[in-house]
C-alpha cells in the first residue's frame, strides 16, 4: 500500500467543520461526498450539531468509533493547530486542509506549526488553502467544487483553487475526460513532486496536467517527472515579469526564473502548455492518443485554405511538413480527384465525401513513413460531419495501427457535435486548425522525450579538497566573493582550462612572473572590495616587455588605491594574454527551489542585447550541455560563420560539465558563478576571467 | 451611386447555369437565393428548362425582359467567355463567376479572355473560383453556401471558399456577428483592394476582415487600407516557407515575402490575427467594442490563476500591465474583501459577486486613467454566471463612457450561456483569458493605428536626371548590374553619402587619386564580370602610401584577370578609406505585388545568424524610417550598448529615405538595391559599399 492511498484513496473521511448552514463551505463537502456517490464511510464533525444531512454528526473526531482515513479540515486557520492535534490523535492519515489564512497572507508561521504537529504524527497535509480532492474512479468529490470533472483519464493539478473550480466545469463543456482533479495550494507537505510520484503508479491516470505558479522542492520535481512513465503537461503561470508578481502576491508562491522552468521542464521531460486552451487540448491529446513515435506528419484536408492554415501552424510549433514519399502520394491519389493534391498537406478538394476521408486515412496510417496525421475537414453543405467523423474513426480503427490522430472540424453545431462524438470515440477533436497540430505538436514533443537517453552524470575526477580549502579560507577572512586568483584555482582544479597567471606581491615580482609565463601578459588588481576591477583602472591588457609590466604594477597600485583608499589589495595578478577567439559566457545560479544550476551564452551582443542565454538543473553531462549550445539563436557563431573556423563545441560542453558538478558538489557554499569571458578556440579554450560568490 | 453596387447590393440577379438537378450548385444558387429572403428579382437561366422552383427560366440571358445587375454564371469554364459575351450584350453590370477551371489550374489565357470581354462592355467581375456572396442587410445568399451567416457588423472576405463555406457555419456557434461574407477567388478584376475600398464605405459595415494567401496590386491594397475609416483585420496565410508553397499549389496565388505583408499590413494599418481563432476572437472585439486609445489596461478578476495567466497574456500580445494610480486602487478596494488586491490585476476574490463586479467595473471605466478592461470571471458555486455578465453590462451602461470591454468566463455550459448573452448584448465574451486579452490587444492596435500620424512622402531634391543616364548607359552595355562606381554615382545623386573616389585606369592615376583623396584608401576591381570582389582577390584595404597604392593596382588587376580572363575590367576604383563604426545594411526589393520595398538591418551576425531585418513598401518618410530602425531586436547597438556613444540614427533615418525615393522613382528600372555596408557614425554614415541590379 501506498503511504498516500489514505489521502487520495480514503476509505473513510471525517468532516471537521460540518456545518449545517447550507452556505458553508462545511455544508457543501458534506454534500458533494454524499451526492458524487463516495461509497466509504462520511463522518461529519461539529460540535454544536448531532446531525447533518441525515448523516450523524460527531462532536469531535476522537468521538468517532471507527478508523479515519482521511479529514476535511474547514475549521477557521486559528484552531487548525488544535484540530491537527487531536487528528493526530485519533489516527487520522492524512489532512485536506482546506481552510486558508495560512502562507498565503502571510501567516507562515501558523502553517509551520500545523505540520510540526501533522509530522509529530506520521499524518500527510494536502494543502492549506485547497478546495479539495476529486476523484472520478472512486466517485468521491471530497471538495467544496460543484461536481466531479467529466470523467477520463487524466489526473489534473491545480496551485490555483478558483481555477480549478472553473476548469471542473469546462472539462464538461470541452469533454476533457478527467480522472482526479486536485487543488494542491500552499504545499505545505505535499506538493507537486509528491502527486506525480503518486499518480505516476495510478492505474486510473493516463496523463497528469498541472497549473503551475511555482513547485517547491524543485529537485524532487524533476526527479520525479523524469522517471515519469506517463506524459506530463504543466501550464506555468508568471512567465512575465508582472504575472511572476501578481502570481507571488497572491498565493505567496515564488514564480521564480522562466529560463529556469524551462531547463527544469526539458530535464523532467514536461511538455509545456502555452495557455489555459492548450492545456485543455494537449491534456485531451496526450490522454486519448499515442505518441508521435517520428517527424513525419501528414495533414489530410478537404480545404486549401485550412491545409495552409495548419502547414504554417505545424511550422510554428516544431512539427514542419515534409515531403511525403511517392508512393505514399500515389495511394492518396486514390482518394482524391484528379485535380486534388497528394501532396503533403493532402488536398482531398471540396468534394471528399466520407469514403475518401476514410480511405485516405486508412491508408496514411497504414504506410509506414508516417508518423501522425492531422484530419481537417471544413464543413460542406453536401457533407454531413457526423458521416465524416464516423469515417475518420473507421480508418484508424481498420489501420490496425497505434499512430496518433488529431481532428479539426470548421464548422457550426454539427460540427461541434460531431467533433463531440469524436472525443467520446477517443480521437481528440478541436474547432481550429491550429489547435489540432498543437495538439499533435506535444504527441510529438512526449515522442521526443521518450526516445531522449537517460543523462546519467558521471562525475570527474578533481581536486575536490582544494576548492574546500579554498572555500573555507574564503569564509575565514568573512569574504563572500572569491578573489580572481582564488576562482580560477577553484575552476583549475575542477580541470576547467584557465590561462596560466600568478599573484604578484610587488613590480618585480610581477616581472619575474611575466618571464615565467612569457609576453604578452594582462594585469589585474586583487582585492576583495574592488569588484569592477576595469572601472577602478585596475587593468592593463598586452604589456609586452619588463619595463611594461612595472609600469603596469605601479600605476594599477596607485589606481586603486586613488578608487578605494580603504580596500585591501592582495596585489596585481599576471596572467597569460589568452589570443583572440570567440567570446562565450558560462555561469551559475543557485535556484531557491532548483538549486545549482548552469547558464550559457554568447558573450557580447547575444548576452547583454538579446538575453539569448539558457540553463539546466546542475549536474549535467557533456552531452546535454552540447544540446544547451545548440539552443541559442546565434549558435552559428559557433558553427563557423562569416568565413571563421568552427570552434570547440566539445570543449564547451566539458567545461560546463565540470562547472555544473563544481557547483551542484558545493551547493551549499556557493551562490553564483560567472566565468566571463571564456574565450573559445578551434581547439580548446579559456576561461580569461572568473568570478564566484559564496551564499 | 458605387458603381459596385451592382454587384455587391444587385436589384435584380440572373443564375447563368441555373439547373433543375437539386444536387448541382446551379440549383443550390436559385434555392439559396429563394430561402434567404432576397427581394430583388431572380432570373434562372437554361437553355433547356422553362421553370426552376416555381421560377420562369428563360434559355438565355438575352431572353430576360427587364434589367439584370448580377449574374452568377456556374457554367463549366469552357463556356463561361461565351456566357461573359452575352451578358455584356444584355448590359449585366457586374459577374460573379462560380465556375472554377481557370488560373487556379493553370488556365490564365481562359481567364484573361474572360476579363477582356467584360471589359468591353465596362463589366465588374468577383472571381472566378468563388463560392458567392452573402449579405444579411439584403438578405441575399447569392452563393452555393448553404446560409447566410450569423447577423452582424463585419464584412469578411476569403480567398479560400471551402474555408468561407466552414466560417459560415462557425459564425453561428461563435456567434460572430457578419454583415456581408464574400468569396474573392482568382480576383482576375475585383481584388482585395476594390472590395475594402467599397465596404469601408457601407453602412452596414463597421469592420473589414480578410483571409489572405497573396493580394494582387499591393499598391491599391495599401492605400486603401491606410485611408480606411474602419478597422481591417487580416490572417494571412501561408507565412512558413511550406505554407506559402501550400497556397502556391491551390490556387495559383503567390503568398509572397512573409516580411513584406508585414510591411504592408503595418503600412496600412491592418491588424494581424495569428491564427483562425485570433480572427474570428478579434473581428467579434472591432466590431462590437471601440478601440482602446491608451496604453493602460486594467484586468478584474474573481480567480488570482486566471489573473495571473491574463498578464502574462498583456505582455506576450504587447500591452503589459502598469501600476494602477493610488486613487483607481482606493475604489476597487470598495469592492473587495479585505485580502482581495486592488493592485492590477485587481483581485476581487472567489468571494465577489454580481455587486463587487458591477462596482468595480463601473468606477474603473469611470476612472481617467483606465483605457480598457479585460474582466475575468471563474465560475463558482455560489455564483450564477449570468448574474455575473448583467452586472458587466450595466457597468457598462452606467459608466456612462465608451471605453473597451472584453471578458472571459472560464466555466461550463452556464458560462457559455452566459457569454452569448454578453455578445447579444455587444461586449465581447471568451472561454480564456488570454483569448480576452488578445482581443482587447487587436482593440489596443486598432486605437494606435488610429493614434499615428499619416506620413506624407516629401521628395528630396535629388538629380534624377543624372540617375537616368547612368541607367541608360548600363542598359545601352546590355547590363544588369551597376559597377561599384555607377552604384556610388546613383546614391550621391540622390543625396546617400559615399567615401570620395575614382575610377583609376592605371597604377599612376591609381596614386594620383589616393593623393587627391588623402590616405589611407581601399582599392577595389572594377568589372562587370566580378560580382563578389574579394574573392577574385580583387579588394586591398588600408593602404598608407604611394608604393602600396601602386603595388595594389598592379596585383588586383592581375588577379582579376586570372580569376575570370574574360572578364571586362574597367578599372580599379580608389576610395577614402572609410573609419571604423557600426556596420548596418540598406536595402530594397521590388516586389512582385507591393513593388519596391526598403529593407533595414545591422550588419554582420545580425543579418547573417539572426535574419533581423525589417522592411517597409517605398517610399517612406525620414520618420518611417526611424520606426523601423527601432524595431529591429539589436536596436540598442545603436543607442550606446557596450559603452559606446550612441551612434546617428538620424542620418540613417535620412539616407533609408533618400534610398526608398530612389526606388520609387525608378521602379520600372530597380530590381535590387544593396547597400552593404552601411557604416555609421556618432554623427554621419557611409556608404562603403553598394550594388544595384536592374530588373
């Protein structure tokens, strides 16, 4: 047995908070359990009131004779830590707290109260501030929603409570076949890590489909959506500046960075719904069909103008057209007249009755170069769409085949009717063109994941105990950000290529140093408060002879000194001049829910103009950070434009890779880190400045 | 009187092909006008029948006693030249061709010979390849569609008929409100510009929505477009590379450059929707709602979720959010509970009712500051959604003021119910909120449209003359292409600065100009059989002294000739050498359907890897062209990005002008214009380098 059955799958729950004012909230649980025919056992508990709607009413839960699996919990948020109390010690196993004032106004220390008191007794808190739990296989609303969603497979997580009250509805007007619909509010204890895990292993639950304003114990989350074996579709919510806000002032959430969510939702294998109307259809998809097991699409039409319509829609969402081979045109020729086009789109002409659609259908998915197909029919005054979708569902049934079909029918009622027949025959139906190959754009985005290898991170070997020392010195001189020199030891000694450089305490120091390392040579000033080292004069590029390099100590001294009479100067660093190459930047970020993370970037421009940057969860192998690089938009730069030689892509990758296990290895010291620039060449590269705080 | 009112607002139509067989679009034409309720006369026409549904028919156009406006001919194309005779014999003013079988399958000589018979006789044809035309003022369904569409304000015009036919019926269920749907066809005589130019001038119309794959005369279409007293909404298809070949193939239209009808369309003041949903979401807002004249968008909403996925949705269709004033949240917080938030989006709570909406609604529009509301709505148990919507719509009566108003009801059927009687009664309702937004988004570009300025092209003085002997004199050579010189002596004409130079015949005049230029100077060949220079080793920059201008003549014409010894050198051109700046690109297509266009750009990388250009339809003012320099992604490497000054956009803004007189001026001669690159200063740019290709 699941540790959670008695949350999800209770076989008794006690009401705390029934009430007999049919305008509570208290009331209307009562009810929804009793009228959405929840066959376990509903013990209603009040302790002015013997009765309520027929059932009996128990003055406190420690009054009731039998087992509760689980409570409903609708007392005022002041006396919740009471009424945990006594659930506790009743034997109570999990909570559906459903009343608010808890984090959500601010009141974070009441909820902390309340599962110190839960944990105390082994009992699980879904919520505060939930609606509750819906759930269409045991015929339980345990929730003061209306009524249960209309009822499929898919298993529905909302962070927003009215939301998903409003989207219980509309499963019934979009025939959106729901499974459990769950409101997971403050996540208190469970969250949304907790419910994939557990609905990932229910039997009952084909997709699971979350509205997301941001998780807590992210790394959970992604491990947990990567080892998912069914589809996982989030809509996130504060993916503006502004929604991230009104998101944080409403629930209290944390939106946290989208570049961020994005990494965490590529890694977990999330496909990303990009409004309320996606998520409802690609959840309806993603339930019903298959994966697109492939990138060939094929779109059946009778229409030009809709073929268009979804050719340029397949564009935009990953899924291009392409060709379809000859004799893949020559069977579709035969459902067609002769000025119809089998081509792909394939233009069945207004005159396709229901024999061409079904033949044409039967026939695509037979043949073994397609990998999905998108049906458009616009309605015609001769056709009747009932005749038509009954022979769209002859065709795949007869194709014996298991390859994902989506159906677009533009049209008035009949259509709308017939698309409904559809839904109720398991192929998904939607009004626009364009929202059936979005539909069929995440079929394929699930096919891509599942075909995606596992990335186990194998750790390298490197001098681990150099970077804690360092570190620890750091801490010691009550420092948070690293010295140059100090970084770039750390970086050397997790084997990420730095140009060769030493401290240099006086001029001729710094000129022995020079001699060592060979002219050309850069200057730098040391000095833990002079962070903008450039703004302070306190560099000096290209010194190519002795006379130089004193030059370059004194006047970088005096410089800073003139900057900032109080810093501590260390000294001038000497470093190898690394030569000229392409500028790139690596760097981290230590996520409040996610953790280390690594970022990459062109330097220049693409950085600073186009915030063309992008990230993953640290660790992260070689292989994936290669997959980062190709990402950004000016990845050409790399791949040799303009006349250039190509540049080290795999040194790139490696060296993201050792970043990525520096900081995921000190995740608990470090902050940030930032090597800017890493000068990358046709062979290797260099990590020619460095910067790392401490938390 | 419109001399199309024959044809769109005909007294008296002939069906030319009229039949008796029920399933023939000659008998569904007679019928469709008989149902609809058309009360001018009808006049079926077949050789070989007397009546059709009670109709006298007569055998022959000539036959039919009284005036005849329209005809619709459905004769098979191979008849329809001697039909299109008849018909001008008989003195029918305007045709609507049904029949298809001309330039859409490869029959433009069919179709040109019709419209030179109509032309004769000063007839106005709407097709070929059309499905009709529907007017619900008339009451008219001239057209094989099988009714007429939902009553309304809105003029929609296709290029597609199937999807005319399937819009049709979707008007009912969408319950958007249509004036007069009209299929265009092939527009071998009336085009999209004919037909805006005319419904821009009917009452019944209050806004022009088009399916486009490709306009024939761009000119018209612009400039109608930019006179339109109504707003004109357009989905353009075919904008992928695969879409565009799509509508290529099915009717013969070129789709044309993406960025070109972007152009245009923002040129004309048309407002794109992005998808079919998009139009028919926001055709419903310009029609019922006034466009939003201000940046200041307030959101209402009883569900923090769906507020915060509506301002996400603000800033993804460019109207972000701002703070709403001190005095706006001082009243919202009248209608609120005490955790509701006044901020925008202003939180009403799950707990608002019809009360708290209809106040807070009244006393935002009330509020200066507020330009438009997007109101949202979860549906809740305790609340009815039809309560909810009539306390919308008298806050809207009682406002008093005429500001836009969308709403979306995320809910199930008593939400649906509820937001048809909102469209009912004028305000826009959508199932999400980021459709509402969207279309409060087309209302806010409509209001802008409005807001800016009409730019009149002034021309420069310039030495067109000079212009016209250079071309002449390139033709007389039987050339396409300028040399570097000619192209130089073209934009000096027209007032573009180019660096000093001269063409050099030999190595000593090759020294006498550098002297009179001053160095140092670039070199490059002058040949018309060398287009790329630098390859032929035909370019030698940065040279300081008379030994090196001397060398450099020599090795470039002996390279030029072992790159292509036929070649026809007419010299080496010597040239200032222009300093270092920021590289930008100037260009110009002449288009098939818009004619010649102006195309900005930075140079390098930004053109290369990012493809960030933009265009506009030449010519265009100084001012035009500044709006398009602002709009390109790396904009900000102009105004001082990396620590640089900001460089001249001003002068840019001159010389894009300059450059699209010049290609208006000689449209008949202009193929290509580049000016490549286009090096700029703090103050001042230079044209380094530039080709001209004539058509």
């Amino acid at each position: 047995m699941n540790p959670l059955d008695p949350v999800f799958k209770p076989k008794s729950i006690a009401i705390v908070g029934a009430s007999r004012d049919p305008k509570a909230i208290g009331h209307q649980c009562v009810i929804n359990l009793l009228q959405s025919g929840y066959e376990g056992k509903i013990y209603p508990v009040n302790p002015k009131a013997d009765e309520i709607e027929g059932l009996k009413c128990y003055h406190s839960i420690l009054d009731i004779p039998d087992e509760v699996d689980l409570a409903l919990i609708v007392v005022p948020a002041k006396y919740v830590p009471a009424v945990t109390e006594q659930c506790g010690q009743k034997g109570v196993k999990g909570l559906v707290i459903i009343a608010s004032g808890f984090s959500e106004v601010g009141r974070e220390d009441l909820e902390k109260e309340v599962v110190e008191i839960a944990r105390k007794y082994g009992m699980r808190i879904l919520g505060p501030n939930v609606v509750g739990i819906m759930s269409n296989p045991l015929k339980m609303n345990a929730s003061f929603g209306p009524y249960l969603p209309y009822p499929g497979k898919a298993t529905l997580i909302s962070q927003s409570g009215a939301l998903l009250i409003a989207m219980d509805a509309r499963t019934w007007s979009d025939k959106v076949g729901i499974s459990h619909m769950i409101s997971i509010g403050n996540m208190a204890d469970l969250n949304f890590g907790d419910l994939i895990e557990y609905f990932n292993e229910d039997e009952e639950t084909a997709v699971i489909s979350l509205y997301v304003e941001g998780v807590k114990n992210g790394r959970k989350f992604l491990e947990v959506c990567k080892k998912s074996k069914k589809p996982i579709i989030a809509l996130k919510a504060g993916v503006s500046q502004r929604g991230a806000a009104a998101a944080a002032s409403h629930t209290g959430s944390l939106a946290g960075s989208v570049k961020i969510y994005d990494a965490a939702f590529k890694q977990g294998h999330v496909v990303k719904a990009e409004n309320l109307d996606a998520l409802f259809d690609e959840t309806m998809a993603l339930a019903l069909q298959p994966p697109m097991e492939g990138e060939n699409l094929l779109i059946i039409t009778n229409g030009g103008g809709v073929g268009v319509l979804a050719t340029d829609a397949a564009e935009k969402y990953g899924i291009p057209l392409k060709d379809a081979p000859e004799d893949l045109k020559d069977l579709m020729r035969k459902h067609m007249p002769e000025f119809g086009s089998p081509k792909n789109p394939v233009d069945l002409t207004g005159m396709a009755d229901r024999d061409w659609y079904e033949g044409s259908i039967r026939d695509a998915l037979k043949h073994p170069w397609v990998h999905g197909v998108v049906v458009l029919y616009c309605e015609t005054s001769f056709t009747d769409p009932q005749n038509i979708v009954e022979g769209i569902y002859k065709a795949i049934q007869d194709s014996g085949v298991n390859k994902p079909v989506t159906v677009s029918l533009v049209g008035g009622e009949k259509s709308v009717k017939a698309g409904e027949w559809l839904i109720e025959h398991g192929v998904p139906y939607y009004k626009s063109p364009s929202a059936a190959v979005r539909a069929m754009a995440a079929l394929r985005e699930y096919g891509r994941f599942k075909e995606e290898k596992i990335h186990e991170f194998k750790p390298y070997e490197v001098d681990k105990q150099k970077v804690s020392e360092i570190i620890e010195k750091v801490k010691a001189d009550g420092r948070k950000a690293l010295t140059e020199p100090e970084a770039k030891e750390v970086f050397a000694a997790y084997g990420l290529p730095v140009p060769k450089g030493k401290l240099a305490k006086s001029a001729d120091e710094a000129v022995q140093i020079a001699n060592e390392i060979g002219f050309p040579v850069v200057m730098k000033i040391v000095s833990p408060q002079i962070i903008h080292k450039s703004d302070a004069g306190g560099v000096k590029v290209n010194l190519n002879s002795e006379e130089d390099v004193r030059k370059a100590f004194e006047e970088i001294v005096s410089n800073a000194k003139k900057y900032d009479p109080d810093a501590h100067i260390h000294g001038v660093y000497v470093q190898e001049m690394a030569p000229w190459g392409t500028e790139t930047i690596i760097g981290s970020i230590n996520d409040m829910q996610f953790g280390p993370t690594v970022m990459f970037g062109l330097g220049g421009i693409f950085v600073e103009i186009l915030k063309d940057v992008t990230f993953r969860i640290a660790p992260i192998t070689a292989e994936e950070a290669k997959g980062m690089i190709q990402e950004i938009k000016g990845y050409k730069v790399l791949t040799g434009a303009r006349g250039e030689k190509p540049k080290d892509v795999d040194a790139i990758a490696d060296a993201m890779s050792r970043l990525s296990q520096l900081v995921w290895d000190f995740r608990d010291h470090i902050k940030e880190v930032d090597a800017n620039p890493v000068i990358v060449y046709e062979k290797g590269l260099s990590v020619v400045d460095a910067r790392i705080i401490l938390k």
